[in-house]
C-alpha cells in the first residue's frame, strides 16, 4: 500500500450512529427482559460494542475475545486462533457475538463453533459491516449495520496494521490514483 493513500469517507459519524441506534432498537426488541452476554472481538470491535452498549437499556454482560487469522496484511491467512479466551461461562446463557465486519466468514464460523461447544441457550451475531463479495464460508448475521463493497475499510475501531482505528468515520483506502 502506497504511503500516500488517503482514507475516503464511506460511512459518516452520522450514519454511523444512526446505525448503532437502529441495532440497539432490534436487540432491545429481541433480548428486553433476558440478560445476554454481548462477546466483542478485540480489537476491532471496542469502540462498536462501547457505543451499542451505551444505547441499549437493560441488564447485560459484557465480555471479549481476541482471535488472531490476519498479521499485518490485508488478506486473512485463513487459520483461526484463540489468542485471549473468555473468562465468563457461556453454558445456559444468552450470548450474542459483537464485531465490527464480516469478511470472508472464517474467523467467524471458527467463533461460532469454538461458542457452539460451550452450549449457550442463544447464540446470535450482530456486525457492523458486511463485505458479502469476499464470502468463503456461509454465515448469518442477526443485526446488521451497513454492507460495504469490496473495499478496504478502515476507523470507527478498525484498523490497517494497527493504523487508522482513531477515525471518527468509516473511511476506504483506495490505492488507485
């Protein structure tokens, strides 16, 4: 990637908060009365998750994991590893997945299972973005903000070799000048 690529807004704080308040509306809706555990993936997730909790109304818990499938490129290496676990039990609860985009579906199916065995009453998935055109393994997302083309998103949280996650906005890098 060029040192020159400039990020190019796609999504607004705006939209962005719009977003977040239209999720935390359909999970308010579907978990009011129950306290889920809401699993954010680090890092991606933090500043995403922050916000939808900050707008939902009801008891919940919060917890993280970091998986690890992409280095410092910007294509997934495909092999999925628990780098940081959960510390609360998942057994018997209702536990809704929290992640700021779905790529190719590999880290994610790879967290739905690693979830799956641990036997969760409910297991959901809420993502910010979407980025269907890179799909490799089938995936169902609950709550879903925005589906973003076949670009290289990064801020709000998401980063490009740890750069960028500070942007107010979700932006694009586009190397083509």
């Amino acid at each position: 990637m060029s040192s020159q690529t400039e990020p190019r807004i796609l999504f607004t704080r705006g939209e962005i908060a719009a977003a977040v308040r239209r999720l935390s509306a359909e999970i308010d809706r579907d978990y009011r009365g129950r306290c889920p555990l809401l699993v954010g993936i680090l890092k991606g997730s933090f500043v995403f998750m922050a916000d939808l909790v900050r707008s939902l109304d009801f008891p919940l818990e919060v917890e993280f994991i970091k998986l690890s499938s992409y280095g410092r490129g910007r294509e997934s290496s495909g092999k999925v590893r628990v780098v940081k676990g959960l510390t609360s039990p998942v057994k018997g609860r209702d536990v809704l997945i929290v992640e700021d985009i779905v790529d190719s579906g590999i880290t994610l199916s790879f967290l739905l299972d690693y979830l799956k065995k641990k036997k969760p009453a409910s297991l959901r998935l809420c993502a910010l973005t979407d980025k269907p055109s890179r799909r490799q393994l089938p995936l169902t997302i609950d709550y879903l903000g925005f589906t973003v083309p076949d670009r290289f998103i990064v801020g709000y949280g998401i980063d490009w070799d740890e750069k960028f996650r500070y942007l107010p906005d979700i932006c694009y890098l586009d190397d083509e000048k």
